[in-house]
C-alpha cells in the first residue's frame, strides 16, 4: 500500500498531462473493449491515467468478443445510455459508421494538435494501419490492435530437418508459397510425425493474399476510389491462384487443419514446424517455445513469387467515440485515446500482446529501449507494413455487410479443401450471395457517394 501511495504521488508530481479537479466532480469515461485477459489495462494503464487525469474516472468494462460487444453496445444505444468508447473489429468498420451512433475521429478532434496537454499523434500511425481507418485522407475510428499476418517457425525444427543452420539462421523461414512447398517436402520427409505448416482457411488470409498480389477484394477500389462498394471483385485471378496454391499443400499433406485449441498443444509439443497466424500472436507463440525448451521466431507472410509483391493488409481492432456526448465528456473520452497513444503506452500495450505499436514514436521508443534487438520476432510485422505499399489494394474494403461475407468465406474454402470443390465456380458462386448482401444493405443504407 505504501509502495503504490508514493507511485501515484510520483506521477501526480512528474506528469506532464496533469489537471486538477475535485474527486466527486470527476467525469466518468467509459470504455467497453475485449481484452480480459491483457493485465495491463486494470493494473497499469486505468490508474495511470487517472493519475495523470484526476478530473475522469475511467470505467473499463471487459466483454465477450467483437461481435457480442457491438451488439451490447446496439442495446445500450437503445436503452440511451451508450458506453463513451467502444473496441470495434476491422472487419466491420461501414456498418458502425452508417449507424449514427458514432463520431468520426477527426470532427472531433477539428484540427487540434493537442487534446489536454497531450499531443495529436495521427500523422505519426504507420502504413497500411494507417490508410485502413481513413477515407478521403480523414480518420474516422482510432486504431488500436493493428496486426498482419506473420509465419512463426519453430527453429529447433528447422535445424533438426537440416532448413537452417542455427536456431539464429532466420532466412531459412520460407518467405514465398514456392518456398514453402519445397520447405514441407524437406519436413515431411525428414521429421516423422510433425506438420508441416498450418494457418486458418478463413477471409482474413484470402484478404491479405488478394492485397499482396495487388488484387482488390471489391469494386471502386475497394470502396476507396469516389463510389461505394457495388459488388464483391474476388473471383479473380488473384484469388484462383491463392486458393490453388493453399489447395496443393494440403493434398501433398503440408497443410493440415485443426483448431485453436489444438495447434497450441501441437505448437507446444513440437509438432509443428511452422504456423502462420496474427503478428498479435507473438507473445503467445514465444512463450510456449520458451516454455517447452525451443527457439521461435518469424518471417513475413509468405506471397506469390510470380506475381510482384505489393503489401499486406492490417487487421485487429479500432476505438470508436459515442457521438451526441456531453462536451467535457467527449473532452475527456479524446484525452484518453491520446493518452494511449502515448510511446510509452504504445510500447507497453504491444508488449503485453504482440500487436504492432502503431505509431512511429511508438516504434522508436521500443527500438531505443533494445526491444526489438532482444526480441526480433516482434519487429516482423512492423517491417511487413512498412514494405507495404499505402494503396488501395491494402487499405482493405469498406462496405457494410462485409462482416457477413468475411463468415461466409470459410464455408466455401472449407468445400474447396475438403470436398474438391471447383475454385473458380465455388468464388463465382460466393461472389453472387455476396453481392445480393451488399444490394440488400445499400436499399436499407442508401450509398452515398
């Protein structure tokens, strides 16, 4: 106890972000979020800002995935008395802006270079992060657990196979699809009953593939070139050639499929040489090869090396601000984005999880601290977004039913891998129950161009 009393008067006293108020006028800000269990936000983070803000209390209320807090969230719009931050999904991003119930970022802002002392840090957000939450160049949500995906190697693997030299020899990660073949056949032959390589057959993937090879997943550039999105692109040349490539590993038995569950124990026990999953994994990944005497580390996701690399995508999560809020309450709601964009905090969060710091400052206070020098397979991602090209292609769609078809392409990819199901008609097919979704929502939510 006294330990934390002198730890708060240190950051009452040393806090560049300090303003005084009485305890019970305190403004109450609350944020709704998924991350139940990162420890950093109860036990560092809240008191830190309070600390620092002592005129807001922040309320942190933990809820259960994506798309339950957003429908929690509906409810309280109901019920007229909505959260003042609520952690969104970028896989449904047009939906939330078409509600009404949200303040686009930058109207809050209005221009501001500082929000109660603390500086505006947008022009500093990194890449593909960066374009992914903009239209027309204007941020519209924050971005927060911003990842890509990355290929995490099991290293003592790779050396027993005879891939790398050392658990160190980080260039024998295949970085291309060709490269991974002729990795597998090395692993497959030489490592008796360990799996080759395993990554999700779901949207976020297909996605990132489409982006890589400059392909666009819908129409007017994916939504981002002066018209809304009409219809779904996907059934292109880009995506035969993904979905071919991922349908070859697993008929050779490179690629094998289980669940979450599953690949943590076969992951643990050395069962998996090479497993392709979120960047935001990273502290999960490491700590089970630590955990169980073995050298993680990673590489890029890997492309189609006959088709000229043109960047990834992000995917994660963004804060979106309630609009209609009282005026000191929307003060102190923007103060406390700002705040989380902090370096420090930018630094602390993707430690604690694994996700890219956003921001360039963010970066940088983790690469004058060492981290990434101690800790190489957490800079990966950051490299991949900053090798991105910022263009439509990876910006990712917006368009409002795109949640529902992000479920729906499992369904397919599963019927494409499973059951020899044709990949060209099985794309032609999703493309057309897809574009009666987007028909249906633009009747309800006329498009505006």
């Amino acid at each position: 106890m006294k330990r934390m009393t002198i730890l708060i008067v240190m950051i009452l006293t040393f806090s560049p972000f300090i303003a005084l108020a009485q305890d019970d006028d305190r403004v109450t800000i609350r944020f709704w979020h998924i991350w139940g269990n990162v420890t950093w936000f109860p036990e560092e983070l809240e008191p830190a800002f309070e600390a620092a803000f002592p005129q807001y209390d922040l309320e942190l209320r933990v809820l259960d995935g994506y798309n339950n807090a957003y429908d929690l969230y509906t409810l309280a719009q109901e019920q007229g008395d909505p959260p003042e931050l609520l952690q969104g999904t970028s896989s449904n991003t047009q939906a939330p802006r078409d509600s009404g119930f949200f303040k686009p970022l930058h109207e809050a802002i209005g221009g501001r270079t500082e929000i109660n002392g603390v500086p505006v840090r947008l022009d500093e957000i990194v890449g593909p992060a960066a374009i992914f939450y903009q239209l027309n160049d204007e941020y519209y949500e924050l971005p927060w657990n911003a990842s890509t995906p990355i290929l995490f190697a099991n290293m003592d693997l790779l050396v027993e196979a005879g891939l790398a030299e050392d658990v160190d020899d980080i260039d024998a990660i295949p970085a291309t699809w060709a490269e991974i073949n002729e990795a597998c056949a090395v692993i497959v032959e030489n490592l008796a009953d360990v799996d080759c390589i395993n990554f999700g057959a779901g949207g976020w993937y297909f996605e990132n593939a489409l982006a890589m090879q400059g392909a666009f997943v819908a129409n007017n550039e994916n939504g981002r070139g002066g018209g809304c999105v009409t219809e779904v692109v996907f059934n292109n040349e880009a995506a035969v050639n993904y979905l071919t490539w991922h349908k070859s590993i697993q008929d050779a038995g490179y690629w094998v499929d289980y669940g979450r569950s599953e690949y943590d124990i076969t992951w643990a026990n050395s069962k998996l040489a090479l497993h392709m999953t979120s960047s935001a994994a990273a502290r999960g990944r490491v700590e089970i090869g630590e955990g169980n005497g073995f050298t993680v580390s990673a590489g890029r996701m890997p492309y189609n090396q006959d088709v000229e690399y043109v960047g990834n995508t992000v995917g994660g999560g963004m804060i979106l601000l309630t609009d209609g809020l009282d005026p000191e309450v929307e003060e102190g709601a923007l103060t406390f984005l700002m705040f989380l964009m902090e370096p420090e905090n930018m630094a602390n969060w993707h430690k604690s999880t694994g996700y890219i710091p956003v921001t360039q400052s963010g970066f940088e206070f983790l690469e004058a601290e060492g981290w990434f020098e101690e800790n190489p397979t957490f800079a990966v991602a950051t490299h991949q977004l900053e090798n991105s090209a910022r263009v439509a292609e990876t910006a990712g769609a917006v368009f409002g039913s795109y949640a529902q078809v992000y479920r729906m392409y499992r369904e397919v990819f599963q019927n494409i891998l499973r059951n020899d199901a044709d990949i060209q008609e099985s794309l032609d097919r999703l493309k057309a129950e897809a574009d009666l979704l987007i028909e249906e929502y633009n009747l309800l939510v006329p498009c505006e161009e």
